[in-house]
C-alpha cells in the first residue's frame, strides 16, 4: 500500500474530527455540566478521556501549548464537572453538530454505516504503546450510533497520529515552542499570529526561541529555516507518516480508498455548512 495514500486520507478525515473543537453544540452541552465557556471546554473536552489529571500530563500530550495556558484551565476544570460526565457532554454535542451539518438523513444513511464500519477497522491496527493521549480515548466505550462510532474512530486515529506526531518532535529534539516557531516557518496554512494567539506563547519568548533556533542553525536571525531547518521538518513529517500508517495499512488500499470516497462528500458537506470559522481547512 502506498503510504501517499495514507497520509492524503488522515488529512481528509481531519475535519471531521476536528469540527467537534468549534461546533457551539459542544460548547453547550460542555458549559451544560459546569465547565467554563470559551477555552476551558477545548481543554476538558478533550482532556477528559485521560481522567482526573493536572495540568502536566494535558501539558504534556498536548504539546505545543504553553503550559501556563493549560494550567489556567487544568484542574480547575475537574473541580466544576467530572471527566465521565464532560466526555459524555462532548458527544451529545458532537451527535448534534452532526445532524445540523450533514443532516439528520445523512446520519442513518447506509453510507455513513459503511464509513463508520471501515474507519472502525482501521482504528483496530492503532498501537497503544508510548500513545497516552491515544491510548485514553481507546478506553472510552464505542458509541451505539453510526455517525458517532465513524466520529469515536476518526478521533482515536487522529490521536494516535498526534501521539506519534509529538514522539517525532521529541526525537528531533524540538520543544513545544520549537515545533511551533519551525512549524509557522514552512508557510504551511498556520501562522505566527495564530499560532501565538491560540497556544498562548509571548513575543519575548517567541523571538527567544527563534534566536535559540539560529543558533541551532535551524534558523536564520529573521525566522526563514535554513536547509538544515528544512530537512528537519520534512524529516519529522516523514516519520510522523510512518508511525500513523498501521492503521491504514491494516485496513488495506481498498478499504482505505473506500473510506475517502464515503467521506469526501461528508466532508465538503461539513465545510459547506459552515464547519469552521473562516480559514480553517479553507
């Protein structure tokens, strides 16, 4: 099986992960059992399938987040609902983001079942070793429903790929920070602003960290990545590639070929109804 394939189809499927971090339902049905509106439901909802943890762990697995933004919202959040109860908040909101953006008939169609069947399976290859933020969703119970087992699955091989994802920085010795000053280098949709604005770090400690970078020799002085920044960063996607083709290569070419045709028009779908705020997965 070509890897190509692989790496196209989890980056198709990403927004129908993803959309649960934006749809209002999530948020209602999240500040519905205590938690605060705005970030702290990002950080509960998706934290919550690893229990009643401090801010470290979600720190940790969560990576590229300044740490003090997480700490903002990480325990706290435990102390106004319960891990069990905010997990099962998120997919009532999730369930319902779906039936409003692809409609109620879409949800019970024989296509979705099938896309749910098959993304399901190729969950079934995830490993669990060294994946903490994988390996809790894998935990959590499958849905009963179609759309929601098809979400379940998409989020455990989304997590499974940032998992291995975040062990590539690791290895190429790139911090939080590091990953996202390197990252916003390649030009590649996400940039400076955002990426300061979202995971909270200052312009004091970005400049530090390009000038950190420079001396590295991964940058120059005005943040453009030199070849040896370059190199680093296609190294680090190839490897992230690799650790996340288990789970295609054990649903097989079809089968994946399959999951992209059912999903495309769910996708596009999603987008069309306003999915996302301007921007996102343009």
């Amino acid at each position: 099986m070509d890897p190509r394939l692989a790496g196209r189809t989890a980056r198709l499927l990403e927004p129908l992960h993803a959309l649960g971090y934006f749809a209002p339902e999530v948020e209602t049905e999240v500040t519905g059992v205590g938690v605060r509106k705005g970030r702290a439901t990002y950080f509960a909802s998706r934290a919550a399938a690893m229990g009643r943890v401090g801010a470290g762990p979600v720190a940790a697995t969560f990576y590229v987040f300044n740490p003090s933004l997480v700490a903002h919202f990480i325990p706290a959040a435990w102390e106004a609902a319960s891990p069990e109860d905010v997990v099962a908040a998120r997919y009532r909101g999730v369930s319902a983001a779906l039936a409003r953006l692809l409609g109620e008939d879409a949800l019970v169609s024989g296509e979705v079942a099938e896309a749910a069947d098959l993304a399901r399976t190729a969950s079934d290859g995830c490993t669990v070793a060294g994946r903490p933020l994988y390996a809790a969703h894998a935990d959590l119970p499958w849905p009963d429903e179609p759309h929601m087992v098809l979400f379940h699955a998409l989020t455990l091989l989304r997590e499974h790929r940032g998992d291995g994802h975040v062990a590539a920085l690791i290895g190429a010795d790139l911090s939080g920070i590091e990953a996202l000053v390197t990252h916003t280098a390649t030009g590649r949709g996400f940039t400076q602003p955002a990426a300061q604005a979202t995971r909270a770090w200052s312009d004091e400690e970005w400049s530090a960290t390009v000038a950190g970078l420079a001396e590295r020799g991964v940058m120059t002085s005005d943040g453009l990545l030199t070849e040896g920044g370059v190199a680093l960063r296609k190294a680090i996607e190839r490897r992230t590639e690799e650790s996340a083709f288990g789970p295609w290569e054990h649903l097989g070419e079809a089968g994946t070929s399959r999951l992209t045709e059912l999903c495309r028009p769910l996708v596009t779908t999603a987008l069309t109804n306003g999915a996302f705020p301007a921007g996102v997965f343009a």
